[in-house]
C-alpha cells in the first residue's frame, strides 16, 4: 500500500522557520552617517539589560515588540537606498542591544552577506558569554560580520557597574575574542566628567586597548544630556544632569590618550 506521508526535510523545516522569525524592532534610519562607514541604513533593536546613566534611548531598553519585522522585509527596505552607500556603505544594527536578538542576528547578516551588503554591528557586548549555544552563535555571527562598533563604558569593573549597572569581565572578554578572530573593530569611548574623564581610567583602557590586534579606530564621544527629557516622560530619575558636557580640552586630551594604542599597530 501507497503511503502517502509527507516527508519535510529538517533543513527545509529549519529554512521555513528562520523565514518566519521577527526581530523587535525600535526604528530604523535610511541615511546614516555616523554609525560605520559611509553611508547606512541602521536598524535599531529593541531590548537592552544595562541601564547607562547617561543613555539617550531608555526608550530602547524594553523587549518592545510592536513593530516585528522579519530579515527579509528589512534587507528589501534596504535596498531601496543601496544607490547612496557608495563603496564603503551598507547596514549597520544597534539598539538596544542587538546581541540580545542573535537568532535573528544571524540571519539577517547572513542574508545580507549573499547580497553583497556590508555589515556593521554596534554593541556593548553585554550578553557575550563562552557558554554555549550563544557562543557557537556569536562565532557563526562575526563570520557575516565586516565591522564591530564595541562601546567600552568603563576599563574598571566596579565603576562600570556603578556606570552601567553591569560589571565588564565578559565585555573585556568578548573584545580579547574579537582580536583572537581578528574581526575589525571601532572602539567608542563616552567622556562623562567625573566619571569616565579621568587619566588614571583613560590609560588603563589604552593600555587594554594595546594589547588587541584588531582594532582600527577609536571614537571619543563628549557625554551630553540631550536625552534627559525621555527620561522624565518615562517616569525615569536622571542622575547626571548636573554634569556639564566635557570641555574641548578635556576630549583631545582624551583622544590623545586612546589613540596611542593605535600607534604600535
């Protein structure tokens, strides 16, 4: 007798199913310009477990999922503007923070890889562990990845957590495993006065920065507090709008320090 099951390859069940995933997503940006090289269309993930003091996007903090999007839908969006990336453009993630979403990650950077997109992820590596399955991911990831923008809040452990809510053993980590990779990496630094712009800090994070292997620039961002109010509409207590933004002084002196590490690279 006939039989008439059907038979459904787990790759075929496995392709069905990672077409069907949906990433939550905050926003996204068709132009930007400061978020990796050139010209891109950045996608804003929601969800985030730290709580920087100084963020401008608490709004990103919660795993809002009102607006869910598959990878597909995102890379046709993307493409609409592919004309403006010029050689060095292409899309970058953030958030939030994006390795929270890797399963979706995954996808969409290997998606965007077949189509020839340049891939930007921008991360505090907060989730990074060695713990499998994330790290089997996060290896799989960084292989359909052409550039890491690594925010280091804070080269102190204890300060980082008074900072960000989370000590930074498994970020400094996540970058010593970048350099083992040798996937390139941007490194961003916020300057808060009294908090990150102090010398004895800058040096120490020079200092970690010299022994990596990867990376190919450093950014100094001056704090700011233009994000203060969202804060307020959240019901949220600021704690840094005494804090002036750093003087012009304060942040060459910054840069000079960071980006000596470069010099033996």
């Amino acid at each position: 007798m006939e039989n008439n099951n059907t038979f459904v390859s787990t790759d075929t069940t496995a392709k069905t199913e990672q077409s069907l995933r949906k990433a939550c997503i905050h926003s996204v940006e068709s132009f930007g310009s400061v978020d990796g090289p050139g010209i891109r269309f950045i996608i804003f993930l929601s969800g985030c477990k730290m709580r920087c003091r100084y963020c401008h996007n608490p709004d990103t903090w919660t795993m809002k999922c009102d607006d869910l999007r598959t990878a597909d839908e995102l890379l046709q969006q993307a493409l609409r503007f592919r004309a403006y990336w010029g050689k060095e453009g292409g899309i970058t993630v953030s958030g939030g923070e994006a390795l929270l979403q890797i399963d979706f990650m995954l996808e969409l950077f290997e998606k965007a890889k077949a189509l020839d997109i340049n891939t930007c992820l921008d991360t505090a590596a907060q989730p990074f562990t060695r713990e499998e399955p994330f790290f089997s991911k996060f290896t799989k990831l960084m292989s359909f990845t052409d550039l890491v923008l690594l925010d280091l809040k804070h080269i102190d452990s204890e300060e980082h957590k008074k900072l960000t809510g989370w000590a930074n053993e498994n970020i400094l980590d996540c970058a010593r495993y970048l350099s083992q990779l040798q996937t390139p990496v941007w490194i961003r630094h916020v300057l808060v006065p009294t908090i990150t712009d102090n010398d004895t800090y800058l040096y120490g994070l020079r200092d970690f920065v010299k022994t990596l292997h990867n990376v190919k620039r450093i950014e100094v961002l001056p704090y700011h507090g233009m994000g203060a109010f969202k804060w307020q509409k959240l019901g949220l207590n600021y704690t840094l709008d005494h804090i002036d933004s750093p003087t012009r002084t304060r942040v060459e002196n910054a840069e000079n320090i960071l980006r000596s590490a470069l010099n033996d690279v």
